[in-house]
C-alpha cells in the first residue's frame, strides 16, 4: 500500500506480532489509536480518550507538540543521519551539555542510546569496563531487585525482578545477578507517598556482599521509585542505606530514572526528590516526549576519567555503541524538549499538580475491586483484587476502562497511572471519574 493511500486502519491484522500483548484476543477484537492531540487519544471507532498513563510514561508534555515536530522536520531537511563513530554531529554534544546541567552531582558526561533498554545495558557495561580500568576484573556479580524493571535485552532482564520477564529465558540470562527483595511491604496498603517503615529492606545488599564478597560486586541497580510493576514507593532512608552500602563495598549505584526522570516525581530526577545521588543515571523515554527513540546514561566524572585514563590516546576507550547512538532526528526531538522544559516550567507544573492527583487516585479505594493503590508524584498504581488467575482482572479492567474512555497500561493485576504533566486538574478529574466508571463497569461484569 503506498503512502498516499495509507489508511489508519490496516487491511490485514496478521502479520504483525505485537510486544507484550495477547494477540489472539487483540485480533479478535482490535483497539487502534489514529490520532493524538494535547491528552486526548482518538480510536479508530472514532471515540476519544483521555491519555491517563502518558503513553508508557514517555509523553509527558502532551502529544502533537509544534515545537518538537517542527525541529525534528528542520533537522530531517538538513541533517537526516552522521556516523557516531569516529566522528559526529554538533547538536549531540549540545544534548550532552543541556543534560549535564540537570542531573545531580558530577554526573556530567553522556553516553546516548537508542532506548532505556540499551540504556541500562550500557550502564552495566560501563560499570564492567570501570572496574576493569581500575584494576578490579573480579567484579562481575550485579544486584538487582525483586519486581523490578530494566528492560528486554539479556543484561535488563538479568539484573530485573518480573518473573514473566524472566522465566522463558532463565537460560540465557547473565551469570552472577542476585536480587535484594522489593519494597512493598503488607504495612503499606493505601499508603500515599513514602511508607514510613522498611528502611531495612535495604540491608539485603549487605547480606549478599557477605554471602559472594563485595569486593566481587560492580554495581547494585535499582529504580528510585519501581515504575512498571506498579508505583512501588522506596520506604524513607531506604535509598540513602542502599547508597552507603554502596559505598563501604566500593559498589556503583545505579539508578534507572527511565521512567522517574524528567519529572515524574515532582523533581527533575528521584535522585534529586530522595537525596541521593547515583553513580550512573539512565534516562528515556520523556528525553524526547516519546517521539523518537532514545536512551541516555548519565556517569560521575571519575566513572568517565577511569575509562579513559586506561586506554592509550588514539585508541578506543569502550568497544560499544549503536548505530543510532545520538542520531540528529533523536537530538533534534531532545533539545526541543529540554527548551519545552525550561520554557513551561515544567518540572514545578508536576510538582504542583501532583497533590491533587494523588488526592483524586486515593478517592477510588472505596470501590469493591481495588486491592491497593500506592502513589507518588505524577505516579500511581491501583491493584485489583485477584480474578481466578493473576492478569486476569488487570486486563479485564483495562479493557472497560478503555471503553469508558480512559486510557492507560495494566501491568498484571495493577493499572498504572501516570497523566501528562500538562492536565490542569480538570483533566485529572476526568482521569479519575472514568476509572471510577471503567472499574465500577468491570465489577458489573463480574457479577453478571
């Protein structure tokens, strides 16, 4: 079918295989998005929705933003692809810089990717190649945590903690990973913001440094807040135990800000919102508004210095990268968005707007199907209760919210909610009256 011809709805469903989707009951019956405007999502039946987890987290600011889609279509005039090896592209090491003076501490130099996947995945590889550089081959073992999510390549899944994620290739994954167990805790049932108990939690780093030695561990990695698996919030100075652990072993931290960064907490970064400041940082998703992939890790200068320092001049410090390594069209979409950021105060808007969000998502715990709900910032997750088997009741209520108009991802049993840092409260009213009805319609279902 030629471009011109092009239609929002496809001839044939069949020869796509969706990611993480049920595609038997997806082509059964199909949900397709054909337009997106402001938070508002437009279906192929021609019904509007409201965006209430923007997109996968990554579009923030509002679909259909001029300003990124007239730098991106000035930069495609210009500039359309440059090597990034051996050679590169002014707009990449300005990204860099812009970046740089956003993160927290020294975390000033940059390596881009093209999504938080690989991102996290050259984070362990830098993490490898720094021990190396000083002197500590036998540091291999990583630590992850229970529920956590990193991504779908070998090392993500690794160092993750999502069993589904895992157990079908148990077999490939990376020797050496331990996981320390996640956060959430019985205690912390309809629990707003930090849960006061299960700093201890973060002990289990120390018990594995005994039980396999720190001084063979690289890196610990975590998410400041567990995004994916359902807004699971660190218990107060839960983060701060992990950095000192961290640092009597001579252990990186590694913070995976794909989805807290750029804002997600009512900070630029939950390093910034927790007080503690990582290693290595990797960022996505909001870097570019979702519009072109893109992956970042964000290293302290002394991670940096150690690579370099340990390779000879004119030889090259670390074997990787891709092909689409801070490409121009990905820079062009990034640096939009960093001016969008500046230019609307964006990271107050969140911050200001996140109250009467997690007042309106706490408002639905009355209803009979809600098991929890955990929030922080412009972050939530509502847990239904089991259905006969797990999964079942998250996407069945998925799909009633979907046809009350309200649009977001069910991860399991838990819907994740996270709104575009433009809603006025307006919008959030709307988010959160249409859950109330999609979930009220899912508990009719049930009994019918």
């Amino acid at each position: 079918m030629s471009s011109e011809n092009r239609t929002s709805v496809p001839n044939s469903l069949n020869e796509h295989w969706m990611p993480f989707t049920s595609n038997k009951d997806f082509k059964a019956n199909p949900r397709l998005i054909t337009e997106a405007k402001g938070v508002y999502l437009k279906t192929h039946h021609g019904k509007t929705q409201i965006d209430a987890s923007s997109g996968l987290f990554c579009n923030p600011l509002g679909h259909g933003r001029k300003e990124i889609t007239e730098a991106v279509t000035k930069q495609l005039e210009t500039l359309d692809y440059a090597q990034p090896f051996q050679q590169g592209f002014g707009g990449s090491f300005e990204l860099a810089t812009r970046i740089s003076k956003h993160t927290p501490g020294d975390l000033n130099k940059m390596f881009f990717t093209i999504c938080g996947s690989t991102a996290v995945e050259t984070a362990i590889k830098i993490a490898v190649a720094y021990h190396r550089a000083k002197g500590d081959a036998q540091r291999f073992r990583f630590v992850g945590r229970e529920r956590g999510y990193h991504g779908m390549n070998i090392g993500c899944v690794s160092v993750g903690g999502m069993v589904n994620n895992v157990k079908t290739f148990a077999s490939i994954l990376m020797p050496g990973v331990q996981h320390i167990r996640h956060t959430h805790l019985p205690e912390h049932k309809f629990v707003s913001g930090q849960p006061e108990t299960g700093d201890y939690l973060a002990n289990d780093l120390e018990t594995i440094c005994q039980n396999f030695g720190g001084e063979n561990i690289a890196a610990c990695i975590v998410e400041p807040i567990a995004g994916s698996t359902g807004t699971l919030v660190p218990p107060k100075g839960y983060l701060q135990k992990l950095r000192e652990i961290c640092d009597k072993h001579g252990i990186l931290l590694i913070f995976d800000e794909v989805i807290t960064g750029w804002g997600r907490t009512g900070s630029k970064f939950g390093a910034d919102e927790f007080g503690v400041t990582p290693d290595i940082m990797t960022m996505a998703k909001a870097t570019t508004n979702g519009v072109v992939p893109m992956g970042v890790v964000a290293c302290n200068d002394s991670i940096y210095d150690a690579v370099m320092d340990a390779s000879p001049t004119g030889s090259v410090e670390l074997f990787h990268g891709y092909t689409y390594s801070g490409i121009p069209v990905a820079v062009a979409a990034a640096l939009a968005v960093q001016d969008i950021f500046e230019k609307d105060d964006i990271f107050n808007r969140a911050k200001n707007l996140a109250p009467y969000f997690q007042k309106g998502l706490f408002s639905l715990q009355d209803l009979e199907s809600v098991d929890n709900i955990r929030g922080y910032g412009m972050m939530g997750g509502i847990d239904m209760k089991l259905n006969t088997k797990p999964g079942k009741a998250g996407y069945e209520t998925f799909k009633a919210c979907y046809e009350a108009g309200v649009n977001f991802k069910a991860t399991g049993d838990c819907l994740i909610i996270a709104p575009q840092f433009i809603c006025e409260e307006k919008h959030i009213d709307e988010i959160i009256d249409k859950l109330r009805t999609g979930i009220t319609n899912y508990q009719k279902n049930q009994k019918n």
